[in-house]
C-alpha cells in the first residue's frame, strides 16, 4: 500500500527553495531557518537518522508552529520510533489546523487501526472521502474494513473507487479481489488477482488465492502450480506448505478409497515432501506402505 | 555521473563546452538533454507553459530521463496543474528512487486533495467482459447491507478428530470422532436446508485430518466463521456440561493454557513477525487489526453459542473460555471450538449416544448462528 510519507528525505542541494517556501512555509516569519530546518529534517529523514531528523522538525515547529507538513513529518517520524501517542498528537494538531488535510486523517486513522478502534478509524477515512473524492486511500481503508466485517459489497463499492483513483496499488487489487471471492465472483476475483500479480509477481497471497479458484473449479494441476509458484519465491510460505499438503492428502484419500494404494503413497509422500511433520501422511505411509 | 551533480557542476562552471555536454559517454539522446535544459531555463523564466512542451517533448525522446520528468513536474506545479505534476514527480522516483526532491514534492502536493487525471480507455479482454457481466448478474442479487456489523454467509463445520485419532473415548466405548462427524453431517444438512448459509465440511468419513489442514479448508472456502465440533472428556468421571472456547492472546484460565500450549507445540510454520526498524507497516497493522477483530468477534459468537446451549441442553453450562489455539489462530476468520458434553461422564455419554440429544445440540448451533 502506498502511504506518503514514510520515506521522505532531500538533499539540500537538490532543494528549489523558492517553491519549498511557498509550500512548506505558514508564516513570514523565520520562513529562512524553518524552511532550512524542514530541508534538514527530510535529508536526516531519508538517510534514515531518525533522531537527527527529529530534532530539526521539532526545532522547525517551535519556529513555525502551525507548519503542516513539519507537524506530519514529526508524526510518521514518532510512528517509526514506535512513539504512538506522540504520532497521533502531531496529526490532531494538524487536523486542527487545516481541516482539508487528508494525510493527517489517514493516519489518524491508520494509528486508531492499530488501536484496535474501529469505529473511530472508520470515522477518519469518511472524513478524507469528504474532503477528497479521489482518495484512493481513503477508499482502500473503508473497503477494507468492510472486507474485515465480510461485507463484501460494501468493500467491493469501496475497493472498486480505491482502484479507479489509482490502479497502481497491488494492495487495492488484491483486496477488491478478495471481496469478489467472498462474493462467489469468481472472474472478477481472478481478474483482480491477476492485476495485483501484474503490478507485484512475487505476491505470494494472490498466487495462494488464485489456487484455490483453480482447485474449487476442478483446475486442480493449476491450483498446484499457482502453490508451487509461491514456493519458489518463498519456500517457507506457510499457506502454500499447507495448501499443498492438503490436496496431496486428500488426493492420496482418494485414491486410496478407489482401490489404488500405490497412488496413494505417492501422494503421502508427496505431502511429507513439503510437510514433513504431517501427521496423516506419517500415519499412512506407516501403516500401508512398504507392503504391508 | 550523477545528473544532478553534472547540472550542478556544469552551473559551477567545472564544464564549459558545449560539446562535453553532447558527449555520448553521458548516455543522453542531444536533443532530450538540450529540450530539458531549455525546459529548466523557461522554468526559471516562469513561462511554465513553454516549459511543459519542452518537456513533453524530451520526455518523449528520452523516457527514463527522471530529470526530465522532475522538471515536468516543477512545471505542472507552476501552472498549478497538480495532478499532472505528481504524475510527472512518481514518474521520476520510479525511473530514480533516489531522487527525493521528486519524492519531496509528491508528498507535500498531496497532502491535500489534488484533482483527478483523466484516464485512456483500453479495449475489454475476454476476461474483463467476462467479469462485467458476472458483476451485473450478481449484484442483481446481493445488495448493499451499511453499518459493521459482522455478516456470516459461510461457514465452515470441522468434525474434531477422526480415523486414527478416535478422541476421547467413553466408559461405554461411544466415540469422540464419530458423535463429532455425526453433529458435523447433520448441522450441514439442516444449513443445507434452511439456505441462508452456505456450509462446507472439513471431513466427510473416518479419516484423519491435521489440524492445520482443517483451517486451509475454512480458508479453501472464504468462510466467514470456523466452528470445530469436539466432546470434552476428563480423567474424573465426575465433570459434565458444555463449553465453548475461542482463541485470544492470553488465555482465560490455567485449564485453557494448558490445552492451547499442547495443540500449539505440534505445529511449525508459523511465520514470526519481524519488525522492521524505521518503518511503519501498514500491512502489519491491518492484519494485526483483523486477527484482534476476529477474535473479539470468536468472543461474540463463543457466547452467543454458550447461551443457546444453556437455554436448550439439559447439561450444565461451564461457559466461554479463550486460549491461544493454534488451529483456532490460523483461521482467518473468526473461529470457535465446541466442546458439547463430556464423554467421560456416564450421564453425558449416555445423552450423546441418543439421536434426539445430537438434533438438539444441532439446533442450538445453528439457532446460534441465525
């Protein structure tokens, strides 16, 4: 998911100050030390020195204390120190000062997610649709807690906007997918998947899910080679590990019951490959093969 | 070379001919290079709209030229043409990721509302035109439900145990596994029946299944909740009663612990979650936020369950209980653990092996879940 912000950082003398002075700057006054206080902090910021950067946005606010973009910088600044509290004071003080700026509601409502409260991050996200009905992430947010609530054609009408504002996030497609499968549409979820798949190969949660398409429409092989997929980019994947070992044992069942024994073992064993704690495999293997 | 630091060179005199500037070593198509100097010099001279044309045309010649685009970008923003311009600042981060007065910008112009930049129509695949018409049809069907609360269309029913593994297993030799498949099969049918919710089974017959194997199926299915049918026993006959159990961090009592930290230890591919330094993981946050969601939501329907028991069993109600259950916390919904009766008391034994108990046990699950 793309969120502005996280990564920000400027070499100073890359920096048009002119244009940062009419952006950056709220007030006349000092707008020479705080705009260079501002190109400071994001270079620290970008080079990843934390403290360094925040010690010039906090010197910058002190300066200029209802420069907004200092104040959001501050914010996602104390999110990466793990400074919650601190982050969501930033972001209010912002909301207070500018009710139209949209990246503070976000992350507003992103930390009332990671409070756990719901209703309140719900709040947020309405307000960034209000102010801007563009907001691919205010969207993204709203559908997806409605994915959460497994209401998915409230997330589908949501996620549907989120992915018209900026179809560039695998993010967006992959849960506007999600929701078409929890709605039983099977081409629009398979569309979906293969969007987020465009935009980012190696998502291995799309790949998981486009298996199971496969697999509940009776494209079994190619539900195996979606799984195979994503262990070839993460062997570990534990969805895939276990989404293989079910099929292999269940095709192993299967078979067994139809009188083919062989196949079976070949199917436990396979399972064993991938999964070698599986215990029904383990269990058969013992008990019938090697002649038994 | 660096194409900022040869600009800035170059305005620090260190280059003075002309021709350099034209040297192929530099890896510039001329006229792209000579179009986004007179781009950056119309900007300085605030004709932005000049500027815009000059820049178009040397992105156009030379589109991985992020300087370019960054320009374009200045450009866009002098006209405030922002949407454009954020166009042409990802542009440039995409081709340069390290070019962070182009990331600088983007951020700061977005901040707040920007306009949208109209779209190029592509023709349908066969898919797409597909997936229209799927969305009409259904949506013909389902309609829009406001407000949070949870919505349950499918269910997942696990039969605890089976083939090897009986369970717990009575004085009387009634087995675990097959009262489980039994309640399993028959709560199947009665959905089956009613049609509201869609049901699916993790085991039809007497086999065994992992544990991790029954939460893939819930998984398989997109249910929206995971019910694993099991019968309680003990090693004192006396303990009888119904209770119903759901996963949380910390578990409810030291009885719950105990049986959470058994399930647990049998499973390996849990993927710890390694934070990374210096960045805050939205995606993170949103599973943790789900996870947390779902089981508050376990809780909801743990009671909910626990309350149809007491009103229909005639068996004592023990109440809800949470632990951390490993096959509980794989599901990716919300996930509960039945536990109707105690095999290892004669009186509750003596209950679940009649027909008339198990559809009552029946009915309250699926009155539970109406």
């Amino acid at each position: 998911m793309r969120i502005r912000g996280q990564g920000s950082g400027i070499r100073g003398e890359y920096i048009f100050l002119a244009i940062m002075l009419f952006f950056c700057c709220s007030t006349v006054v000092a707008a020479a030390d705080v705009n260079e206080l501002i190109f400071q902090g994001a270079d620290y910021h970008y080079k990843g020195n934390l403290e360094k950067a925040v010690s010039s946005f906090e010197q910058a606010v002190k300066l200029d204390p209802e420069n907004e973009y200092a104040h959001n910088q501050l914010g996602i600044l104390y999110g990466k120190k793990d400074e919650f509290d601190k982050a969501f004071r930033e972001f209010l003080t912002v909301a207070d000062i500018d009710r139209q700026n949209t990246f503070a509601f976000l992350w507003l409502g992103i930390l009332n997610l990671r409070k756990g409260e719901m209703n309140q991050a719900f709040e947020m996200f309405n307000k960034i649709i209000q102010i801007d009905p563009n907001s691919a992430d205010g969207y993204y947010f709203l559908g997806t807690i409605y994915n959460f609530r497994r209401n998915p054609v409230m997330a589908i009408e949501y996620l549907k906007k989120a992915r018209n504002a900026d179809s560039g996030e695998a993010d967006t497609h992959f849960r506007l997918a999600k929701a078409f499968h929890n709605a039983d549409m099977i081409a629009n979820a398979l569309l979906e998947y293969n969007k987020t798949l465009e935009i980012k190969p190696s998502y291995t949660k799309a790949l998981n899910e486009i298996g199971w398409i496969y697999y509940n429409t009776g494209k079994k092989e190619a539900a195996i080679d979606q799984w195979k997929k994503t262990l070839k980019i993460n062997s570990k994947d534990s969805d895939a590990v276990l989404n293989l070992a079910k099929v292999y044992n269940d095709f192993a069942w299967d078979a067994f019951t139809s009188g083919g024994r062989k196949d079976a073992l070949k199917y436990w064993q396979k399972t064993l490959n991938i999964n070698p704690d599986n215990k029904a495999a383990k269990y058969y293997i013992e008990k019938y093969g090697s002649g038994k | 070379m660096d194409r900022r630091l040869f600009i800035k060179l170059l305005s620090q005199g260190a280059f003075v001919s002309y021709g350099l500037l034209k040297c192929p070593v530099l890896g510039w198509s001329e006229s792209a290079f000579d179009l986004a100097l007179e781009g950056q010099d119309l900007i300085q001279k605030k004709d932005f709209p000049k500027a815009i044309k000059a820049l178009q045309e040397a992105v156009r010649i030379d589109p991985k030229s992020d300087w370019a685009f960054g320009l374009l970008g200045r450009a866009h923003l002098g006209l405030d043409q922002k949407a454009e311009a954020v166009a042409a600042f990802r542009q440039a981060v995409r081709l340069n990721p390290s070019d962070t007065y182009s990331r600088m910008m983007i951020e700061i112009t977005t901040q707040k509302p920007i306009p949208r930049l109209a779209k190029k129509e592509k023709p349908l695949t066969d898919l797409e035109k597909e997936a229209i018409h799927e969305e009409e049809e259904m949506l013909k069907k389902l309609h829009a439900e406001k407000g949070l609360d949870y919505k349950v269309k499918r269910v997942v029913i696990d039969a605890g145990h089976g083939g090897f593994d009986p369970g717990a297993v009575g004085q009387k030799g009634l087995k675990e596994k097959e009262v489980t498949l039994d309640l399993a099969l028959k709560l199947h049918e009665r959905l089956a029946r009613e049609g509201k919710i869609k049901s699916f089974l993790t085991r039809t017959g007497d086999y065994y299944i992992p544990l991790s194997a029954r939460t893939v199926t819930a998984n398989q299915f997109q249910a929206d909740l995971f019910i694993s049918i099991h019968i309680n026993a003990n090693k004192n006959r006396q303990p009888s009663g119904s209770e119903t159990y759901f996963c949380s961090e910390k578990a409810s009592s030291a009885e719950a612990e105990k049986v959470a930290a058994l399930e647990n230890s049998v499973l390996k591919y849990d993927e710890s979650y390694k934070k990374k330094q210096g960045y805050i993981d939205i995606e993170e946050i949103l599973f943790k936020f789900e996870q947390n969601l779902n089981w508050s939501e376990s809780g909801e329907f743990a009671k909910a369950f626990q309350e149809r028991f007491k009103k229909r069993l005639p068996l004592k109600s023990r109440g809800v209980h949470s632990a951390n259950f490993y096959v509980l916390r794989r599901a990716k919904m919300p996930a509960i653990l039945l536990e109707t009766g105690f095999i290892s008391n004669p009186d509750d034994e003596a209950m679940l092996e009649q027909p008339a108990f198990r559809e009552k046990i029946v009915d309250a699950v699926a009155r539970g879940l109406a």
